[in-house]
C-alpha cells in the first residue's frame, strides 16, 4: 500500500524551539532553547509505502489449527508519519535552520518532516485449536536527521530516535467469538538527546508490562 497528502504550513512568528546535539556548550547533555522565525508558508509532501507477507510455515488444509505455525510481517516507510499514527503531532514535522539569521539572535527556519522506517515479525503457533502463541518483534526508527541544523517543533518534546518493542501473549479461544489473552511486553526507547537524571546523562528509556485482555468478536 501507498499513500501521499500535503499540508500547508503558513509563515510563523517568533517561536521557541529545540536544538539537538551540540557538543560545544557547558554542559552538552542539556537541550538547548532557541528562538526561530519563518517568513514564508510552505507546502510539504507527508507520504508512505508499506507491504506485508504473511507465511504458512507448518499448514493445514483443515479447520483444526493444533500443529500450525506461521509468520506474518509488515514494514514501512516514509515522511511526516504523525498522521498514520508512526509518530507524534509534536514531532512530525520539525523546524531546520537556514542560512540567514532573522536577528542575531533568531534563526531563520523552514519546515521539515521527519522521515521514519519501520516494521514487525510475527510468529505464531497453536498448541491446540483453542490455545495459540504470539511473538512479535517491532521497530520505528528515524533517519536522515541533521542534528546541527535541528530546531525542533517545541523546547518541550523530543523526538524518538529508535523504538523496539517485544510481545509475547498466550491466547485461549474458546469459541470464533471470545478470545482471552495474558501479554509480556517490553518497550526499549532512544531518543535524540540525553537528559540528565540524578546528575548521569542517558537518552534510554525502557518499560517491562504484564497485562491480560480479552476480546468479544461481534
């Protein structure tokens, strides 16, 4: 699958952003504030490409599913992902510097969208017809970024950097309409910039989950 919009960014006023990465202040783990203009409205192309395959690697021809096992995955990517739920609002799109200054102490900025890859691989084996498992492995990461010219959207959010995300769920369905689940999930985040946390600088972020869901098929 494919698919394309544009929106219009119209000319913005003085501004507070984000500046990622530099290594040339006092202490380089903090964010950096800057103040940007844009002078002009711009039209930018959000688009995606995406695909997906799914493998029977043990089959059957019958409706009973004991024994089977299969692979499913699916990857994408793309620009300004905030709309297709790749991505955050605040973090689709990004102020980049440009070569003029609006005051010595403003940037001049246009606007650009942040570009992401990403996918996942599922396997799948069913027990018995009733119980089944589910593996799954995901990754988002963002590409092609310049952390020199990075102004941010915001001074308040930082954009992901790479997400991978595991799942491992037990499922039990009893009838085609019910279906129960009990899920482990781990999630690992880099982000662009390190922040400081008890006076040691890290850009991880990571979350262990154990949930149980259940499902009524209508």
């Amino acid at each position: 699958g494919a698919a394309w919009w544009q929106d219009r960014y119209r000319a913005t006023g003085v501004t507070v952003g984000r500046q990622f990465g530099l290594n040339d202040q006092a202490r380089a783990d903090d964010f950096i504030r800057r103040t940007v203009f844009s002078n002009h409205q711009e039209y930018l192309n959000h688009w995606l490409v995406e695909g997906s395959v799914f493998i029977p690697v043990i089959p059957t021809t019958s409706k009973n599913l004991a024994g089977t096992a299969s692979l499913l995955t699916q990857w994408f990517i793309g620009a300004g992902l905030d709309g297709y739920w790749e991505d955050f609002p605040a973090n689709g799109s990004s102020y980049l510097k440009l070569d003029y200054r609006y005051s010595p102490t403003i940037d001049g900025c246009r606007r650009e969208l942040l570009k992401r890859w990403g996918g996942f691989v599922q396997a799948q084996y069913y027990f018995t017809n009733q119980w089944f498992l589910s593996l799954v492995y995901g990754i988002n990461r963002a590409f092609d970024v310049n952390l020199r010219t990075w102004r941010g959207d915001t001074d308040k959010t930082d954009p992901v950097k790479l997400n991978q995300h595991v799942y491992g769920t037990l499922w039990y369905q009893p009838i085609k309409a019910l279906k129960f689940g009990l899920e482990y999930t781990y999630v690992r985040t880099q982000y662009f910039q390190k922040v400081r946390v008890d006076s040691v600088g890290t850009d991880l972020g990571e979350n262990h989950r154990v949930m149980f869901c259940g499902f009524f098929f209508f």
